[in-house]
C-alpha cells in the first residue's frame, strides 16, 4: 500500500507543474553538462550507453539521445513513461519502468549493460523511505556502471536547508541525507569526484502544498573507477625515506661521490 501510495504521490507531483512554471538556478553559472561530459568521454575513452534513473517526463533523455547517446530512460511510475513517449516520441522503445530502490528492477537492468553513463537527477534519490533505502539506491546505481564509467547524481542534503532537518515535505516526502552520509558512500565505493555543483529550483504554490518551494540540490559528477585502480586502491602507499622515523642518510661513498664532496665529508669527519 505504501509503495502504491508514494508512486501516486510523484506522479501527481511532476505532471501537475509543468517546466516553465519552476525557476532554476546553478552554481557556477558556465557549467554545461554536455560540455563536461563530451570533455570526460574524450578523456576516459567512454561508450555512448547511457542509463537515466527516474526520468520523469523524459527531457533530459532526449536531450541525451539528441547528442548521440544510446539512451535507456526508466521511471517508477507508469503515467510518466507515457508522458515522455508522447513528449518525445523518438524515446519509444527506450522506455522502462523500473525503480531503482527495487533489487528485482535493478537485475532486469543489469541485462541492458554495459553504461558508459548511469544518471539519477532532479530529486530521485531524495525519493526513498529513509535513509537506508536511499542508500541502498545508491548502491544500485553504482552497481548498474562498468567500472570507469560516470555518475551524475543530484542529491538534497540536510545541510542546505534551514535546521538540518531528517525531511523535508513538499506534496511528497523528500528524505535528506548529511554530508557525512554522502561521503560514507562515496567513500565506500570508492568513487572519484569529478565535480560538484549547487543546484537551486523554486517550485510554484500546488493545491496539496500552496506555498512556493525551495529545492537546493548538490550535483555530482562521479567516476566508478577502473579495474586497475580499485586493484591499486587496496595497496599499501609506499612512503619517502624522508617520512620514515629515526632512518638515517649514509655517508656518500668514494666511489660514487665526486671529488669535492668527498672533500667535504673528510673534513666534518675530522672536525
């Protein structure tokens, strides 16, 4: 019942505000993300497989497909995918509902890899139950990437409203992680920041919320990384002889030292 009622919830939510009703604001103002994703696929030798997570109404999917992607858009609600394909019709049969908090929708994904690049934008995330499903999804996305590929995320965190509340409600409950919780994640699986940016939308009064709402969102651009490197990551670091307690530097010897230096040792030994 509460999975029935929370896809009602976000599908009431994203088709009752349509995109020319919501102000946005990025931080800073010359980000593109084509332009850095276009740089990153020349720079780690990326495929064109692209995944988006919670696609909603289909926008950024087709912008993607546009752009020479090969474009697999899902979303948990029904209503949404018939949206988008008749939004953007060239996104049929690109289509699929999934929800990326479901173990069993994950592994009906996995069939589709490999994704050079795995997106979950605008606040889908935020969507779970608690915490601990959001990180859960998290994981999913993470698990959905080749090693090497990107990440781009967009998240709401505690920390960037007022009080630092655990959620926050704006017709739909949004569950807010800390920092802290971001980095345990990044963290254990090892991720690669790329980027980081800060996002700001204002959302019109709705007849379930009538007030204006404030959505600030972290943007991130990750890198799972490559074989070769998660097998570096677990090695020890090799540190300097100059870091190591109580090591001593030898005396020059005659054979490989010059002569002047020899010179000088001789004299601080007789001294």
């Amino acid at each position: 019942m509460r999975d029935a009622e929370r896809r009602r919830e976000i599908k009431d939510y994203y088709l009752g505000i349509s995109a020319d009703e919501i102000t946005s604001y990025l931080t800073p103002a010359s980000f593109d993300l084509w332009e850095s994703l276009a740089r990153y696929r020349r720079e780690f030798r990326l495929g064109v497989r692209w995944l988006e997570t919670g696609g909603g109404m289909g926008d950024l999917a087709a912008a993607a497909l546009d752009r020479g992607y090969d474009v697999l858009m899902t979303d948990v609600q029904d209503e949404l995918l018939a949206t988008a394909a008749t939004r953007h019709p060239r996104l049929r049969g690109r289509l699929q509902r999934a929800d990326i908090f479901d173990s069993r929708d994950v592994q009906a994904l996995a069939s589709h890899r490999p994704f050079s690049i795995v997106a979950a934008l605008g606040a889908v995330l935020n969507h779970a139950r608690d915490r601990k499903e959001l990180a859960r999804g998290f994981g999913h996305l993470v698990a959905l990437a080749e090693p090497g590929s990107l990440l781009i995320v967009d998240l709401m965190l505690s920390e960037m409203f007022p009080g630092h509340p655990a959620s926050i409600w704006a017709d739909i409950l949004h569950v807010l992680p800390g920092f802290a919780d971001l980095a345990r994640l990044i963290g254990a699986s090892r991720l690669h920041v790329l980027e980081t940016h800060s996002l700001y939308h204002r959302y019109p009064p709705t007849a379930v919320f009538n007030a204006d709402f404030d959505e600030r969102m972290l943007r991130l651009v990750l890198r799972k990384p490559p074989p070769a490197a998660r097998a570096r990551a677990g090695a020890p670091v090799r540190g300097s002889r100059r870091a190591r307690p109580g090591s001593r530097r030898r005396a020059p010897s005659p054979s490989s030292d010059s002569t002047g230096t020899r010179r000088a040792t001789r004299r601080r030994l007789r001294a």
